[in-house]
C-alpha cells in the first residue's frame, strides 16, 4: 500500500511536470496536436508496428478474398 502511495506521488509530479510544460504558450488543441504529431512520427518508424500492421494487411486481404469466393 505505501508503495503504491509513492508511486501516486511520482506519477502526480510527471503530471505536474508535463502540464508546466504544456503552457508554452500552445492551446491545448494545439499541444494536443503536436503531441499527436511526435507520436505519430513514433509509430510509423517503429519496425515492430510496422511488420504488425504488414501482417494484418495480409490477414485482411485473405478474409476479403474468402468472403468475395462465396
């Protein structure tokens, strides 16, 4: 239970941190937005999203093909 307290603690200072951060001057959609654009910069140059998003392709082409045969 104490560790957990901690943790709550550690986590609200990131918050903090974070939210400092925020008021640079951006509206929130702003940040939102060029928070989104970080993360998103992330994904698509991540291999293993990358091989994980190629494979889903692949497994939605083979249920389109088998439900186009019947």
């Amino acid at each position: 239970m104490e560790k957990s307290v901690e943790q709550v603690q550690v986590n609200d200072a990131k918050r903090t941190a974070n939210q400092a951060k925020q008021d640079s001057g951006l509206s929130r959609s702003q940040y939102d937005q060029q928070r989104a654009g970080q993360y998103g910069s992330a994904i698509q140059s991540s291999q293993g999203l990358n091989a994980s998003q190629q494979h889903t392709n692949e497994i939605n082409q083979l249920i389109n093909r088998g439900t186009a045969n019947k």
